[in-house]
C-alpha cells in the first residue's frame, strides 16, 4: 500500500461504509434514489449558473434568458443540461416512489421514511413547477395564473399571491426556486439517508431470508451507483446537445394557449372536466392518500399475494395518470381561468371579489371576440371558394370554422344555448361539402349566410363586455419590444443575435397575421416584405448594415400601421352589433328581389324580424315610434313568401324604407 493511501485511510475511514447490505440493493430499481440525488447536485451547479444571468421581473426575466443563450457558446448546453437534469430527477423519483410502494417498503419501521420521501417527491414537483414559471413565456404565465386562481380559490393562500406589497409573483416564484426550496430539500435527504442507513435496505417482498437474497457491500452498491449515475448525466448531456429546451416569446395576458410540461397533464385533463376545484381536489386527495399508505396498510408482511388489494389500487391509478396523460396530450387547450369565481367569492372580500372576477371577464370575452372575428374571416374564405366553384377548398375551410367555433363553444353555450345549437347545425351544413359530390352551392350560400348571422349574434353576446386591449395590440407591442433589440444588436454589430430576434419577430408577427391581412392585405405583404429581408442576416456572411437598419425602420413603421388598425378598433353595443347585422340582410333581401326571388326575400325578412327582434326593447327606449314603423315594414315583408303573386316593386320600396330606418337607429346607438 503507498503511502498516500495509508496516509488518506487513516484519515478518511472508508471502510467504516463497507458494511453489509443486500445483493439487490446494486440492482437499478435500488439504485433509482441516488440517481435522483446526482440530478439534483448537477441541477445545483447549472441552477447556479443560470442564476447569474437571470432577472427575476416580468419585463425582463424571457429576454434575459434569451441573451443568455444567443450572447455565451455555453449558453445552450448549460440550460439543457438543467432541464434534462430536471426531467431524469423528477422521472427517477417518481420511479423510486412507484418502487417503495409496490414493494412494500413503507412498512414497520419504515414509515417514518416513507412520509420523508413523500414530502421529497412533492417539494421536487415544487422545484419543477416554479422552475416552469421562470422562463416567463405563455406556458409559464398560464401556469403562475393557474397557482394565483387556485390560491384565491382557497382562500388563506390568496395573500401569498397578492402583489400588493409590490413584489412581482415572478420574483417570489425565483426567491422558492432557488432558496426556500433548495434548502428544504438540502434538510430532508440527510435525514431521509440516515434512515435507510440505521433501518437497511428494504428486502424483496418475495425473499425474506438473508440467505435467500445474498450479500453485498456498501461500497459495492455506491459503486453501482456512481455507474449508473455517470450513465444518467450522459444521458444528459447528450439530451442536452441534441434537444435543447425551448423557449417562447413573452406572454401575452387574458388568453389560455399552451398545455402544461407533461408531469401535470393528468391532472390538466381533470381540470378539463371539472374545473380549478377539481383540480385542487384531486391533488389534495393524492397527497393525502400517499401520506396515510403506511397507516392503512398495516400488515407487517411485503408480499405481493398478501397486498392484493392496495396493490391494486395503486396500479390501478397509475394506469388512470397515463390514461388521463394522454387524453391531454390529444385534448385542445380550454380556458380554465376565471372557474371558481363563486368560491373565491365566498373566501374573499366581496366587493375585490366582484372587481377582480369582472375584470378577469373582460380579459377572456377579449379572447372569445377575437375568435369569433377569426371565424367571420374564415365564413369570407369558403364565401370566395364558393365564388369561384372550389369545392374542395370550401370544405376544408368549413373544417376549420368548425374548430374554430368549437374552441369557445361551451362559452357561446353558457350565454345562449339555442344560438349555440343553430349556429352548430349551420357549420354541420357547410361540412357537407366534404362529404357530397355535387352540392347544392346556392343552398350551400344560404347556409353559410345563416352561419355568418349566428357568428355576429355571438359577438353580440359579448360585445358589451369591455376589452381594455386586444391580443393583436399586445402581440404587436411585443414585435415593437423585438425590433428594438435587433437595433441594439446591430449598434454592437452583433449580427448573429440580430439574426435570431429576426426569427423571433418573424413568428411573432406571424401568431397575428392573418388578423392583420383580414384588414389589409398591402399592409401585411410590405410588412412580411421587411422583416424577410431582415431574416437575411442569417445567411449574409457580411450584410450592409445599413440597409438593415433601413428594413429594420420599415418593418417597425409596418408594425406600428397594423396597430393603429386595431387601436382605432370600437367595441360595438349589442345593439349596434345587431343593426349592422340587420343591414347585411337587408341587402340579402334586396339582391333576392332583384333576382325576382320573393320566396327567399320573405325567408330573409323573417330573420331581420327576428335580429331587430332580439333587441327590441332597447331600439324601443331610444326612439318608440321608430321602432314600430321598422317593425310594420319587416311584418310587409315577411309576407312575400306567403302571396301567390307579390308586388316586388313594392317590397322593394318597402326594404329601401326599411334600410333608412335601420340606419337612423344606428346613428342614435353611436
């Protein structure tokens, strides 16, 4: 023996750890709660890497991480190798959970151990969540407005989540990341350790003696360990290198887009169906029942035969995670915020409840405007295919109206039920076209028309709801935020950065531009124009500078032209929205007589009867008089299909009357 070794022996007793332990223990499944650990050690250094370059505020924190990746050649590798790390702690641990319980390892006297690594798993989850929330993009934002809805549901956590002390949820959710946390769990895996070196190492449920299940060393398994482990942050590293973790622009507020990262789709999909509070309710429930396991299993024996029933149930519901994983993974994101109001109204102050759940209104009824804007420009779309004899191509645009429509359809629903169904059964009447080889086009027309009525009666609905800014504002305010980096990467002649916030204001622009080309095409073309030419940075090895700047100039004006289209954008009455409806048929009726059609002009003036109809009362409290004579002329109308032989001129005088008045009565709701 050297020297040094003698040396380093009598100092470091090493063999004070080559105690007994069972041959099973060097198996993977036993190997899985040290592997969880060397993930958490390689989670330590990245985190504490990544935290020198990162601003934990709501303005800064996405372009911070941002700069971090495109400015330093590590940048890339360093945030992968943390996120990966992430991913095999938290599978590892789940792994080991699943291992302990199914084996029985939570039995006398290890329960107290079991609780231990209970809290573990769930202050693990708490790193992962927060760690979520730091990147600040759309993801994180929705899950930080998931954790402040289900704190104010629950009424004592509303404090934790208010911000008026001034410090930003974003801050406190970093100040848990990377202390609280940390340090929660730097105090339970030394005590967590300690119990499985003074109770051993659980046997097999299926071996019981010493003699049946052979001998190891400490030192052997730590061995097996430190293998498996280098193996796990290979894994790593190579996951890292070739996958790197996303990340997207920063989050535009009101609207619910994403899906969460995978450890929480099971309970996404039971949030699906039962709201915020069911969410809440199945997860306390799981905690719960994970913590008493040891105190309802109490049978001194770890075999599977005589565990038949809890084993079941445990199997049973880890078959329910995956199936209910993924069903999320195939369900749309729905809107969840905003469930509950009546809860936390009950938990909270009344008046801030009603302030706060009236505002959270008005952000989400933005949201479904913007929908239903969508679909009336998709309605315009199969209209021009319908024009030009496409059939095909009006078919797949009836697809996607359908979709459209359906991702609100439960809110159109919870307003106004009938409208919902008619508005179903029109859209089900242009998916025909999928489905017939010669279809009906001017019944096809008909329906598109009717379809396009239901779609402003919708708006309607929520139209009174105020909108403070619109998604399109707030995604073009963010493009202006971009091209003010590309300046600044450009003053520093950093071209490569300038090249990537090019890509970035390229898919920003395009989340909003069909909006924009729906309200002018020219604008969007010279827009896409400029920020093409910018794009061009990533494959100039020595672009003019100055003509960047210049397109760079152009683009930002382009940007700033497309939000005055939606600044100046009025959020119409109810009333008004229905007016203007109600000119649009009447210029249907119109073109029907003209065609000498008087069956469907009568059909079209039973629908005016029944838009004018819908906000009678109101057209009565501005001018009563108005109103009644507009009603008499609708009524002469409706009579068209009835008369063997109408006079047409007459109902055409009578439509043009009918026009007048509609308008008079719009000026007055203006």
């Amino acid at each position: 023996m050297s020297k040094f070794k003698r040396w380093f022996k009598e100092r470091v007793p090493v063999e004070a750890f080559n105690y007994k332990v069972p041959r099973h223990a060097n198996t993977l499944l036993y190997t899985l709660g040290g592997i969880t650990l060397i993930s958490f050690i390689v989670l330590i250094v990245t985190g504490i890497i990544l935290a020198q370059f990162y601003s934990p505020t709501p303005e800064a924190a996405n372009s911070s991480i941002r700069d971090f990746l495109t400015q330093y050649d590590l940048g890339n590798f360093i945030r992968g190798l943390h996120y990966w790390s992430a991913q095999v702690a938290i599978v590892t641990v789940i792994i080991h959970l699943l291992r302990v319980f199914f084996y029985g390892s939570y039995k006398k006297p290890r329960e107290v151990n079991w609780l231990l690594g209970v809290v573990l798993f769930l202050v693990m989850v708490g790193l992962y969540y927060t760690g979520t929330i730091l990147k600040w993009d759309q993801e994180a934002a929705e899950a930080l407005a998931h954790a402040k809805a289900a704190g104010d549901l629950v009424g004592p956590l509303a404090a934790f989540f208010s911000e008026e002390n001034g410090v930003s949820l974003l801050t406190r959710m970093f100040s848990l990341h990377t202390n609280l946390l940390p340090l929660i769990l730097l105090s339970l895996i030394p005590a967590h350790l300690l119990l499985v070196k003074l109770l051993g190492i659980s046997p097999l449920p299926w071996k019981r003696s010493k003699e049946e299940e052979g001998e190891s060393t400490f030192l052997v398994h730590f061995k097996h360990l430190i293998a498996y482990g280098f193996i796990a942050f290979g894994l790593m590293s190579i996951f890292a290198l070739i996958l790197p973790p996303t990340i997207g622009p920063a989050p535009v507020s009101g609207v619910e887009a994403t899906k969460p990262p995978w450890i929480f789709m099971s309970i996404f999909s039971i949030e699906n169906w039962f709201g915020l509070m069911g969410l809440i309710v199945a997860s306390t429930l799981l905690v719960i029942g994970l913590l008493a396991i040891p105190f309802i299993d109490k049978k001194p024996s770890a075999s599977l035969k005589q565990r038949k029933v809890i084993v079941s149930i445990g199997a049973i519901l880890v078959v329910l995670a995956v199936v209910l994983t993924i069903n999320a993974y195939i369900t749309k994101p729905e809107q969840h915020i905003g469930m509950g109001e009546t809860e936390q109204g009950e938990s909270l102050d009344e008046s801030k409840g009603e302030v706060d759940e009236e505002s959270e209104e008005s952000e989400i009824a933005s949201n479904e405007i913007i929908v239903l804007n969508q679909a009336l420009v998709i309605a315009d779309e199969i209209g021009e295919a319908l024009n030009t004899e496409d059939i095909k191509l009006a078919g797949e645009k009836a697809i996607e109206l359908d979709e459209t429509i359906d991702a609100i359809k439960e809110k159109i629903a919870a307003k106004d039920q009938e409208l919902t169904d008619e508005m179903g059964e029109a859209i089900h009447e242009l998916l025909e076209l999928n489905e017939t080889a010669n279809p009906d086009l001017d019944e096809t027309r008909n329906n598109l028309n009717i379809a396009k009525e239901k779609i402003n009666a919708a708006k309607a609905l929520f139209a009174d709801e105020e909108v403070s800014e619109t998604l399109e504002i707030k995604v073009l305010n963010q493009a202006l935020v971009i091209a003010d980096e590309i300046g600044e990467a450009l003053n520093t002649e950093d071209i490569k950065l300038a090249g990537e916030k090019a890509i970035e204001l390229d898919e920003t622009i395009d989340a909003i531009k069909e909006k924009i080309a729906a309200k002018d095409q020219e604008l969007t073309d010279e827009m896409g124009e400029a920020i093409h030419e910018l794009l061009e940075l990533n494959e100039t090895a020595n672009p003019d500078l100055d003509e960047t700047r210049n397109n760079l100039n152009i683009a930002k004006e382009k940007i700033n032209a497309a939000k005055a289209l939606f600044t100046d954008e009025e959020v119409k009455s109810p009333e008004l929205v229905a007016l203007e409806n109600a000119l649009e048929i009447v210029k249907e009726i119109s073109n029907a007589l003209d065609a000498g059609n008087a069956q469907l002009a009568g059909e079209k003036a039973t629908e005016l009867d029944e838009v004018i109809d819908a906000v009678g009362d109101q057209l009565k409290a501005k001018n009563a008089d108005l109103r009644n004579e507009l009603g008499e002329l609708i009524h002469e109308l409706g009579e068209l299909g009835e008369v063997k032989n109408p006079d047409i001129n007459k109902a055409k005088n009578e439509i043009a009357s009918a026009e007048e008045k509609i308008k008079e009565l719009i000026n007055l709701f203006q």
